[in-house]
C-alpha cells in the first residue's frame, strides 16, 4: 500500500477515536513491541482454537527484515500487508509507528472469567484520567504477575492509542476488565475469597509493616506475628485486589468504604504523595513478594 | 501586571528554554504546589540566613485568596506581584499555571555537599532523557527518603518546565547534583562508603532475595542469612547508590562495570522489562525499607 488517501487508510486512522473503537470493537497497537506481542497472543489463542487477536497487520518491508519474528509470526496469520512509511503515518496515532501496526480485536473479559480462575492479584483502577498513567499501572500490573486488571466506569480507555503505548505490550499480557462497578466488584472479588485494599495516602494501616508481618509469618511460622498484635485481619500473602484512585483526587470515601482496609505507602521524605503509578508499583510488589517467596527462601 | 507582552513577562516566559535557564541559573516553579514548596524552603533558607530560593513571585488574587499559605508565604518574601491569568499564561510553559509562579534560583549542589553528610540513599540517573520519567523519579527518590538524587552528564535538563511538574514540589526537598560523571560519582560514593547498586533486568542479584536476606538479618540475627550462603557483600540496609538508566538503552557496559553490583527488579509475570521509573521506584523503596524497619519492629 503506497496510497496515504486509500478508503482502508482512512478506516484504520479512524481508531483513534474512542466512538469508532467501540463501535468496531478494534483498536490499534503500534510500534514493533506491541505488534509482536499482540502476534504472539494471536498465535497463541489460534493454537487453542480460539478467534484471532490480529485482524490486521501493516509492515514496512525494512521492519520485516528488521524483526524477523515479527515478520514470521505476522505471514502465519495471512493477514499482513506491506505498506510503505507514508501509509503507515497516517495510520498511526503517534508521529512514527516504527514501520508497524496491526488492528487488533478488543481484549476486556468480563470479571466472572478473571475470578473463576484462582485469582491471587488484582490491580483495580478507579477513575484514572491519564492514559500515561492507566498504561503505566496496567505493565506494572503483569510485571508483579498480577492475574487481573480492572478499570471501573469512569476510567480513561485502556485502548486509547497512549495508553497501549504505555503499556508496552502487558494489554496482550494481563486480562482486563472494563467499566467496572466498584460496589459490584468489591462483592464479587470478596466472595472469590479475595481481600479489597485501598491504597491510601491517609490510610489506617502502613504497607511497609504489612511487609513486616508477612516476612516474619514466614520466617519465624504463623504463631509469632499473631501475638504481637500484627493485622492479621491483613495479610499481603493472601489474595489481595488493590484499588487506586484518580490521579487528582485520591479514592472517593465511597470506594475505600467499600474495601477491607486503607493502606498506606510510607512516605520517608518530604513528599506530601505518591504519583498513583507509583504507589500501585510498590503496592503490587509488595504482594508479589508476600505472595510468591515460598517459606524458607532465605533461611535455607 | 495586566500586559501580557510587556518586557517583564517576555523575560520570564523566556525561562522556558535551557539556555536562558543556564545563563541566568533560574527556572520556573509553575501551580500551587510548587509554588508553595518552593517558598517553604526559601522560607527556611532565610531563617538560616542563607540566600533566597524563590527571587520573584506573581498570583492572581484568586489564586492568593484560595491558598492562604501561598499569600503568607509570598508576602513574607517582598517579592509578590499580582498578575491576572492572561499575564500568567503568557509567562507559563503549561496552559494554565493555575493562578500562581515562581522565578526560582537553581537549587543544584557540588556532590561533596551531599556525601559529608552522612548519606545512605542515593537516586542516580545515568543519561535519562525524558523530563516527566526524572521527574517522577526525584518524586519517588523523595518519598523513599533519598539524601540525594545524581543526574550525570547527557541527562534530561531537571529545571525543564515538565520535569519540574513532575517532581510535584519534590525538586525543592531533595539535593540534587547535575553533570556528574559517572566514573568520577561511583569512585566519590565508594570512598563515601556508599555501595553502588546498578538497577538493571539482566542483574545477577534478585532484589526481592535482596531484601529477604536483609529482613532475615534483622529479624533472626546478624548470622542467620550469612551461613546460607546470602549475598552479604550487597545489604539493602547499608548505605546505597542506585544507578539508573536510559528510557530505551537501560544502563550501559560502562556504567554497569561501575557498580558493585548489578540487581534486577524480578519480572513475575510476561512483561519483558519495567519502566524506569517503575524499576527505581520499586529498588528505592526496598532500601528505604531495609534501612527504616529497626530490628524488633515486627517482633516486638
């Protein structure tokens, strides 16, 4: 394809608006990281005989030779086309996709899915506004090996073009869940036996001791956080769904009124708050960590 | 002030670009807070008898009414001028400074200031370009209690308008030192008795063993984690430097070979590598941890 002005040229750029995206039930992953690993979901799901994540693919010939994977991966879907850097600009949301893009199909599953599973870590965006942000927690999310990422209605669209660019292919990593609603989902995580934290800046308890008291479960065995007085009501090594607040406002009452618990990131300097990518980072690591360093890692 | 184009808002808008920032060793504190951090320290400054921080200050009376401290603040310094919002944004880099800016002084400091006083957490970026990730990174180098936050020489410039948004105030609680060459910075913390720590996917250390083998120190005893073969040359708890890299290039050979040692975040999920900020945010509170829990904290 060499003609920027072709009727599918203009279908494809008109992803970039949320009302075509949900109406195609598509949205567009740019740039060579996200397309091979949308590919990689695409061949995955084909080899179970699931649908297509992939619909379509357009590739410059130099990032083929550039990303032989990519290259193989995409002539196995019989859905590639060359297209030359003009096409592909005016395609894409950002200014250079790097020679590559591809329509995917829309990823959200619905939350019964996520819990039927065993759920053990969820990340729970409430009202994020920025795409940067929402993108941002979402890789976080499956870099601490979350099971699930939920964002309640109100949230920025997780397949806004700077969101998935955001996410750096962990949207074809981690199922989704989109449009949420927080008192339904509180009920629903709580009777899959999953514990609703709100991260809090002013929040009752301090994450840092939560840490504490789940090392020394493990270290020193059940019986000696117990009868010091530890929360054992809140326990990172159980499974956990946090939820983060909008960038600007925090959590409402209303949602940290629905979790088990506020808890706080500690904050050791001068600084009034954490950036809400941020606070998810260090509260999702800490889970993993309580979660997933099996009794005895370092004591032999 | 009323007129958006008279010489004294040209001056101050020019603030926007790096050369005049570097001539004249002034940047711009944009909004409310900021604004208000930044007058914090001049405050202090002053009552130390050191020079001022914030040499001009210019509100609306909207703004002076919603934020009583700020008018406090910028009275106390004789340098408040009322400005309406047509004259702030002709002065600002944002659309919309929300009423209230500061000339400030640039707050850079020589290293050697930074390592006679004791320092036991360091925050360095090796060649890190992109203003709102240095920014984030000092937010969450403040939040971890970080003495000091390093940017070496081919950084991002720290009093770039979006970087110092990013930082949320933060630029004005934590020393930071700019230029520095790397050799020269890990040869400088070394003979400081500051452990050089580079973050970095490949590392042969695993942070979260890290910081187990630190929290069995404390919690079973000094020689508990050493006959287990722990990594006792590397403690989270001893004072630590964090080396981190660039967006696209992480950490360099060179950089690397600086370090101690090399630690990667664990990646429990499929995501291929974490955001900068993400990683730093992530090492800097598990130092920040290691050195504040006090042994007995969870134990009683």
């Amino acid at each position: 394809m060499t003609n920027p002005r072709a009727d599918r040229v203009r279908d494809v750029a008109k992803l970039a608006a949320r009302s075509a995206r949900n109406r195609r039930r598509q949205f567009l992953a740019e740039g060579p990281q996200a397309v091979r690993e949308a590919l990689r979901l695409d061949a995955e799901r084909r080899a179970e005989g699931s649908s297509a994540v992939v619909l379509e693919v357009y590739a410059s010939p130099e990032c083929l030779r550039r990303y032989p994977e990519i290259a193989a991966l995409a002539e196995q879907t019989g859905r590639l086309r060359l297209a030359d850097d003009q096409v592909l600009a005016a395609m894409a949301d950002t200014v250079s996709p790097q020679g590559v893009l591809a329509v995917c199909t829309m990823l959200d599953v619905p939350l019964e899915s996520v819990l039927a599973a065993g759920t053990r870590l969820v990340a729970v965006m409430c009202r994020v506004q920025d795409p940067g942000n929402a993108g941002t927690i979402l890789r976080a999310a499956d870099s601490a090996g979350a099971d699930a990422v939920v964002l309640t209605a109100g949230s920025v669209d997780i397949y806004n073009p700077k969101a998935v660019r955001s996410t750096a292919g962990s949207l074809f990593h981690v199922p989704v869940v989109l449009g949420a609603d927080p008192a339904q989902l509180a009920a629903d995580l709580r009777g899959a036996g999953v514990a609703v934290l709100a991260a809090d800046g002013g929040g009752r308890l301090d994450l840092d001791e939560l840490q504490d008291e789940s090392a020394a479960r493990r270290m020193l065995g059940e019986s000696s956080a117990e009868h010091d007085g530890g929360s054992v009501a809140c326990r990172l090594e159980d499974p956990t769904a946090w939820l983060f607040g909008n960038e600007a406002q925090g959590l409402g009452e209303e949602e940290k009124a629905l979790a088990d618990e506020t808890v706080a990131v500690p904050l050791y300097g001068q600084a009034e708050s954490l950036n809400v990518g941020t606070a998810a980072t260090v509260c999702l690591y800490a889970s993993a960590r309580s979660q997933r360093r099996g009794a005895g890692s370092t004591t032999g």
